[in-house]
C-alpha cells in the first residue's frame, strides 16, 4: 500500500512549538502505536500526515509522494479524530457509507460494506440511529467503523479505543489487527494505554514536548528505554541514582549494582529495573554470580488479584516489586526483605 | 423508606417553583409584548372591519367590504403576488450574496481581520435607512456613479437605465437585509466544528460534496432563519420601493402606506396588513415541515 516517511517536522502554533524535528518511518503495512503524555503533539502530527495542515518545516511523503502535491480527498487516508467529528446531520448508516458513497461505489456494496463495519464494531442494528441518540463509546465505534470502511491505504486512529469498556476493547484490538493484517493497511495510532501499545503494535514511538523520544519494537522500547521517562511513561520502573564508578552503579549507601555492560561513563548516573524483574528471596537463597543484591524494607502489599505489587524503601528510594500471586511470599510491612535481580536487566537511562 | 422520603421530597416541593421561575422570567417579557404590539395590532384590527375611520364627525359602520374589495379587484392580487415575488428574489440574492461571505468570515479568516470584516457587515445597520436608500440613487441614477464607473471601465458603455426599476428595488433592499442573511448563516456555520469538514475531505469528498452534503444542511437553521427575518419585511416594504422604483415601485407595502398617510383610508390599509399577515401565516405553514426538517 504505502509507507509514510516523517522527515524532520516541525511546527509551531504561535510561539508554541508543537512539535521539532520529528523524523519517523512508518512502515508499508506496519502498524505503528504512537504514545505519549497528553498534549505531546500526537494529534498534531497525524494532522500533518493527513494534510489537514501542513508542518512549518520538514517533509511528510506517503509512498513516496510529498502529502502537499496531493489534494486532501485525492490521498486515501482513512483518520479517525480524537473527537469523532461524526456528521451529526447524518444517520449511523450515512456516516459510515460516506467515503464510500462519494467513491461512488454501488448501492448494493455500500450496503454490504457498512453492514459488515458496523457489525465489526458491534453496531449492527443502530444504522438509523444519529449520532446524538448514541453513548460516547458507541460514538467512537461509529468513528472507527467510518475510518476503516473504505479501505484506506493509510490509517491514522486518534485514541480509537479510549471510550470502550476493556472487553470491548480486548474485542476491538483483536479486530483491528486482523483487518490491519489481512488488508495490510498501514496504520499509525494513538493510544494512551501502554499495554495496548505493546500488544498491537510492531513499533512503538514515544513523543514527549513536540520531540520523538525513542523509538523501537514493544520489545526494545520495553527492555531497553533510553530515558527514565519512556521508562517510566511505557509500564513500570523503579530507578536507582547512583554514580558510575569502575563500571559499576554505587548508590548512595554503598551498594554496587552491576549493569548489561559495564558502564562506560563516570559520575552521576541512573538505571532503571523493571518491577517483575526483581525477585524477593530467602536470606539462604543461593544466587548466580551476575545478580545485583539490595536490602529493602518492606512498606505495603497491594493486591491485585492475579498479582501482587510489593512497596519498598531503599534508603530513600521507593521501590516497586511485581511477583505472581503463585510465587507470592506471605510477608508482612515493616520487615527487611531480599531483592535480587539479573544485572542484565539493568538498563542504564537518561535522567 | 425514611431515607428515600426526604430524598424525594424537596425535589417534588422543586417542581412547582420551577414553573414560578419560569413564568417570573418570561412573564415581564410578554407583558411588554401585549402591551406594545397586541394591544395596538388588536386596535388595527378592529379598524379594518370599519368603513371610514372612527373619528367624530364622521359617519361610519362595520362591514367587510375592506376584505372583499381585495378579492374583488385583481389589482390587489396582483400587487401581493408582485410583493411576495419580491421577497423571494431578496430573500435568495441575500442567500446567494450573504451565505459565501458569512462562509469566509466563520471559517477562513481568522483573529483580527475577522473583526474588521464584520464590521464593515454590520456598519450599514449603523447608517440610517434613508440615507442608505438615497446614496443608492446617486449610485444608479442615469449618468451616476455606477454608469460613469462602467464608462470608465468599458469606453461606450452606454447606459443601464437601473433607477426606478424592479431591479434597483431589489439592488436597494438586498443591500438593507443583507447582514441579517450573514449574521444568522455565520452563527450556524460557526458552530460546525472545522474536523467534520477534514474529516470528510479525507474521506474523499470534493469541496462541492463537503458544501453540499455537510455545510449547507448543518447550517440551514440560519438560512432558514435569515430568510425569514429578511422575507417578512421586504414584502410589507415601502420606503426602498418608493424611493428607488418610482412608477415601477408600487407594492402592497407602498399601497398600505398610502392609505395611512396620503389616502387616509386606515380601515383598508389595516385590512391589506392583515391579508399580507396571513399570507405569510399561510405560506410558513405550507412550508412548516421543510422548516422544521432544515433546523
Ligand atoms: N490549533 C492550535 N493552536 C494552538 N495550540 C495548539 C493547537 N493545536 C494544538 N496546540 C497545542 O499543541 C500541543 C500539542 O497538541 P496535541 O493536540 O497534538 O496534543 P496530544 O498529544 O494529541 O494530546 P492529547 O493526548 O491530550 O490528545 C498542545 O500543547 C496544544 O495546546
Ligand atoms: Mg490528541
């Protein structure tokens, strides 16, 4: 279908600038998550691709093509906006037939077509409906029904899901993938679940004040965040500040935790380790050359059904412990526990 | 129970308070209405079904013949005809002029230039009517402004022979009524919010499409409702007629007119009003459902 290339964006409204030299390649047929902190620029960039406005400097070029020397409705890109933007002159029916209806596609498929997207995202029946007799998550079915119905040769989803309960959610993602997989649509979209984020997308980009962060697989941003923020923003990450000394992270009271590689750098440094790496265990407990080690206090078990999460204190660092409610030791706050961890899953990152 | 009772209880106690409010509002509202308009509309009323006007010294009775006479005499007709043909013609040049300018105005220009284009809609309220009407005859008029430019422009123009005309009536009022089309149409088509118009634009709509399909019925209340706000008037005018269509400028308005205040036969100039009254009931009631589906 086509590929769309990002190549150093910027725009400005005002003396605000929304977002700087943003350089992204969305792969042909990819499916693309863009996260980050709200009012990010996310919104703003998927204007830029679609051509709704166009970027102060930079280039957006979708298959090759620069989006300007294209007219909007000549481009093919299917965008569901953040607010829904439904007609509200116009039943459920008209909406989602409306792409189809100025393609001038034949009665009988646009029928066949907009039957088959709304019973996708579980509307069938609600046709005659306008879109003020609808709930806000009904709303935002009816959008991405519209966005998805003409087979767009790029799909640009603002926080498509944001309004569904998570079964219907879990439901919609699973939808959206296959039709995604089986038209090999390119799509870029927005979310602000993190979970969402890794599960369907093959690449996640994070935007943080106008600027991509870091970019990379669910996997590497995941297990190697360059940031403590994109460690933090995408799950859960405790971070250890500490100075580099002989390739080793001491932290304040004197404890020395090893990293993946030896730390090249000197002086003050943070890591980050993910809360499900960190085991809790017994004093005895024989561990392997490579583990880091640290005492901690033990403040407060939440309980989360299928999980525990255990709050430390280290010093007067906070500490996050995620185990299995399998695994899960019965411990009590106020006693000093063990933590160990893989010093591979110490992921220095940039304060 | 207990605990529902005292739940339930001060919002019903509510309730009637709430018709007080309403009528405690508005009432002061549609006093003033019957005061100033129904009592003196009811006066004329009572007027048209006399056969000279109620003064001493003047011998009069109640009769319908002000009523008849207009069904009697194709005249009248034919003026009604002529008026209301005139209030659809402004009412669509307004639309036609007014609605591409409110467009621009809401959705493509923006911050300050927005204001000052606004005002130059609204300066024209400002001015008074006469004025407004006699600087059009200086621009119509044989060898005026408007020739002379023409001249200018194409050497041996020649001359247009617009002052009184029907066309420099319609010039006039469509210049009188033009704000209202654009005031109401750049109300409704502010509130379209601009997404809906990207959205289908992405989706592969034309600009025709987009106008047609998603502009137009989303600010029809505001047509609709300039149309009406200019209609109403133009059909019962009279000033612009007189002034820019001399012989050619008579109407029902100008017919009413001068039974107040040359003729000064006020029963019938009371009993056309309310034939054009009704009239126009008539003609909103016929067209009600296309109102009513439009806002
Ligand atoms: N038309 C505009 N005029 C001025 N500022 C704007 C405009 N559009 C966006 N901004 C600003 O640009 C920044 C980025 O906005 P954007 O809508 O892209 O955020 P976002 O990442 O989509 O946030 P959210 O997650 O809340 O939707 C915001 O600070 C916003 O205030
Ligand atoms: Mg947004």
């Amino acid at each position: 279908m086509a590929s769309v290339t990002v190549s150093h964006v910027s725009k400005s409204f005002g003396d605000f600038q929304a977002l700087s030299d943003v350089s992204i390649e969305f792969a042909d047929g990819g499916f693309y998550a863009l996260l980050g902190p709200s009012g990010s620029g996310k919104t703003t960039l998927l204007r830029q691709i679609a051509g709704f406005s166009f970027p102060d400097s930079g280039e957006i070029r979708i298959g090759g093509e620069a989006v300007e020397s294209v007219p909007v409705e000549k481009r093919n890109i299917g965008m569901m906006f953040q607010n829904y933007a439904l007609f509200p002159n116009m039943s459920v029916f008209d909406n989602v037939a409306f792409g189809l209806m100025v393609r001038d596609t034949p009665r009988s498929e646009i029928k066949a077509r907009v039957g088959e997207a709304l019973e996708l995202v579980r509307l069938s029946g609600y046709d005659e409906r306008k879109p003020h007799q609808l709930s806000g998550g009904q709303r935002q079915r009816v959008a991405l029904a519209r966005a998805i119905v003409f087979r767009p040769q790029v799909l640009l989803l603002d926080e498509p899901l944001s309004a569904l309960d998570k079964a219907l959610r879990l439901g919609m993602q699973v939808e959206l993938k296959r039709i995604q997989r089986e038209v090999g649509i390119t799509t870029i979209f927005v979310t602000h679940d993190q979970e969402e984020a890794l599960t369907l997308s093959d690449k996640v980009g994070v935007l943080k004040d106008g600027k991509l962060l870091q970019e990379g697989t669910p996997r590497e941003l995941y297990e190697r965040p360059r940031t403590a923020f994109a460690a933090t923003f995408l799950g859960d990450a405790n971070l250890f500040n500490g100075i580099a000394d002989d390739g080793e992270l001491a932290l304040a009271d004197g404890t020395r935790l090893r990293t993946l590689e030896p730390l090249a750098r000197s002086g003050r440094m943070t890591c980050a380790v993910r809360p499900e790496k960190i085991a809790i265990v017994e004093d005895s407990a024989q561990l392997s050359s490579d583990s880091n080690v640290l005492e901690a206090e033990l403040e407060q078990t939440i309980f989360a059904g299928n999980s525990l999460s255990y709050l430390l204190r280290h010093g007067d660092t906070s500490l996050r412990v995620f185990a299995q409610n399998r695994a899960a030791a019965d411990l009590q706050p106020g006693q000093r526990v063990r933590l160990a961890w893989c010093s591979a899953d110490t992921i220095p990152v940039e304060a | 129970m207990a605990v529902s009772d005292t739940t339930t209880a001060p919002i019903r106690r509510h309730r009637p308070s709430n018709a007080r409010s309403i009528l405690g509002l508005t009432g002061p509202a549609y006093l003033w209405l019957v005061i100033t308009i129904l009592l003196p509309l009811a006066a004329m009323f009572y007027f048209s079904f006399l056969s000279d006007v109620p003064l001493p010294g003047r011998d009069w009775q109640v009769t319908l013949s002000n009523y008849t006479a207009f069904f009697q005499q194709d005249f009248y007709r034919t003026l009604m005809l002529r008026s209301l043909r005139l209030g659809f013609e402004v009412a669509l040049w307004c639309f036609v002029i007014g609605f591409p300018c409110a467009y621009v105005l809401a959705k493509t220009i923006k911050g300050r230039w927005r204001e000052a284009l606004f005002l130059m809609v609204i300066i024209p309220f400002w001015s008074n009517a006469l004025i407004r009407v006699f600087s059009w005859t200086m621009v119509l008029r044989g060898n005026g402004i408007l020739e002379r430019f023409l001249d200018w422009l194409i050497p041996g123009f020649g001359s247009l022979n617009l002052m009184f005309t029907y066309e420099a009536v319609v010039i006039g009022l469509v210049h009188s009524y033009l704000p209202y089309m654009i005031l109401t149409c750049y109300i409704s088509l502010s509130t379209i919010d601009d997404d809906l118009i990207d959205a289908a634009r992405s989706m592969g709509a034309s600009r025709l499409t987009v106008l047609r399909r998603i502009i137009l019925p989303l600010s029809m209340p505001g047509i609709v409702a300039g149309a009406v706000l200019i209609f109403v008037p133009v059909i019962g005018s009279f000033m612009e007629p007189r002034i820019l269509g001399g012989r050619e400028g008579t109407f029902l308005g100008t017919v009413i007119e001068d039974q107040f205040t040359s003729v000064f036969n006020w029963p019938l100039g009371a009993a056309l009003s309310f034939i054009l009254l009704a009239c126009v009931m008539v003609i909103f009631a016929v067209f009600q459902p296309i109102l009513r589906r439009a806002s």
